[in-house]
C-alpha cells in the first residue's frame, strides 16, 4: 500500500494498481493536497513497468464530487489558511497570476491521466461532478454503479462549463449536441442515460463495481504488455488524426515495432497451439 494523505493506492502483486480517493466525509472532493498527491503518484507509473492497469475509485458512497470549494475559496481571499500554506502558488497576490496557476495544476491531472501508458478503468459509484467528472471522462473506460451521477458542474458556481477537458472529451464521446445541452445546463445525468448515450460501458450493482473493474483490467493483462501499451498511444494520438490515412500511418509504425517483438511469437504460435498466451513481462 503506497500511503498518501487524500488516497489510498494498492499495488497488487498482479499488475493492477487501485487509486482509491479518500476523502469521503468531502464527498472525496479535489483539494490542494488531493492534486499534489495524484499528481505525485501518476508521475511515479510514467515509467513503472511492473504497473499495467489503473482503477480510479471513490471511497464512501460518491467518486469524486468535484472542487472543495470550501478550500477553494482561497482563489478570492488575501490571507492563505494556515492548513494550505505550504502550497507556494496561493501566496501570489495578483488575483490573475494566483488563479492562472491553480487552474494549470488542477488541470493538469488529465493530461497526466491521458500521458501515463497504462489503460485507466474509472469505476464510479455516486456523483462524479465538475472535476470528478473530469477524471471521469479522462479516463479510459468507464464503468458506473447503479447510484452513479455526472454533472458538469461547472456552469452552476459561474465558471465556464468548459474546464478540464470536459469541452475536449464530450463531443467526442456522447457527440456536440448532446454535450452543449449537459454543458450548458449543468443538469445531473443518471447511469442510465449515461449508458444509453455511451458516456459509460456499462452499469453494474454498487456493491459489484470493483470487482467489475478487476475482471476487464484482468482481461488487459492477458494481452501483450506491448501491445496495449501501443495500443493506447495509437488511441490518445488517432482521437485528434487529421484523416485515416494518418491514422493508418501511425497504425501501421506500431505494428512493425510489435511484429519484431517476442510478443508476437509467443500469440501467433499460443493461437494456433489452442493454448493462453505467457507474454513476457516488461
């Protein structure tokens, strides 16, 4: 167990490491410390070979419900808490300055997200709003409980409902008409619909949602460590490719690279032997 002050990560044996948020009496809320440790963690599996799948969860009955803006609030206030002063970017006076970089850090958690090689499972019971939501959609695969909620909560405190890539993930994932209606509204969306629209790839009881999350990211480390891995650079890169014809290019460098791995020996010939693959590890 990797100890964190607002997570709790368990790194198993198997190669499935477990992000759980652990601030469940904030509804597991993003605060300062939240996105220091995340940012921290997410760091450590850009090069972790023995780590190849990650499962986002929520402590308690919610994922994440978004920005504590009881903490928040500092963003306004000329005095830091006592609590947060450790955070040197809160004790810029300009208002600008201050809010420009609370806003890249925070922000910056998708990218990360989008950046590490390993497939990312959101497994999410409750509300994941604003950036709860965000890390959400950041993710690779979405599962959610019967009791899950998305709101992009934005809109409803006077921001912009465009932050944190919900304004990059949406239209591409549930298409530009439905998302301007979510965005501009900031209405709550249940599992349902979510399943319905493709937000998510299923829904599955409460209780069932991590063991959910276990059996598909069991299913990757079937695969080839490779082969996923190029896999999910191909995806990150071909979601912006400017025709198929670079899609394919891209595709096709990948392929060659793996052709000329042990990888693909060992699922050609497990393939026509009626056998599992035993892929080395990295």
């Amino acid at each position: 167990m990797v100890e964190y002050e607002t997570l709790k990560v368990q790194e198993r044996e198997d190669g499935i490491s477990i992000i759980t948020f652990n601030r469940p009496y904030r509804l597991n809320a993003i605060n300062f410390q939240f996105v220091d440790d995340l940012q921290d963690y997410l760091n450590k599996l850009e090069n972790n070979l023995n780590i190849r799948v990650v499962i986002l969860t929520g402590e308690g009955r919610t994922f994440c419900s978004g920005l504590d803006l009881k903490e928040g609030q500092v963003i306004f206030n000329e005095k830091v808490p006592e609590n947060i002063q450790k955070f040197k970017y809160l004790h810029l006076t300009d208002k600008i300055k201050r809010a420009t970089i609370v806003q890249k850090v925070i922000s910056q958690l998708m990218v990360q997200l989008r950046r590490i090689p390993q497939p990312i499972i959101a497994a999410i019971r409750g509300s994941a709003y604003g950036g709860g939501l965000s890390l959400a959609l950041a993710s690779d695969i979405r599962i959610a409980g019967e009791s899950a909620e998305f709101c992009n909560a934005y809109i409803k405190i006077g921001l912009s409902g465009a932050d944190c890539g919900s304004s990059y993930w949406l239209p591409r994932l549930i298409g530009f008409s439905r998302a301007a209606e979510f965005m501009y509204t900031g209405r709550i969306m249940d599992a349902k619909e979510a399943d319905k629209i493709g937000l998510v790839s299923k829904i599955v009881p409460d209780k069932e949602i991590l063991n959910e999350a276990l059996n598909i990211a069991k299913q990757i480390l079937n695969k080839s460590p490779i082969g996923v891995r190029f896999t999910k650079d191909a995806l990150n890169m071909n979601v912006d490719a400017p025709s198929l014809e670079s899609a394919i290019k891209l595709e096709n460098r990948t392929q060659v690279i793996c052709i000329n791995a042990d990888d693909v020996l060992e699922g050609f010939f497990a393939t026509l032997e009626k056998r599992e693959p035993n892929y080395d590890k990295w």
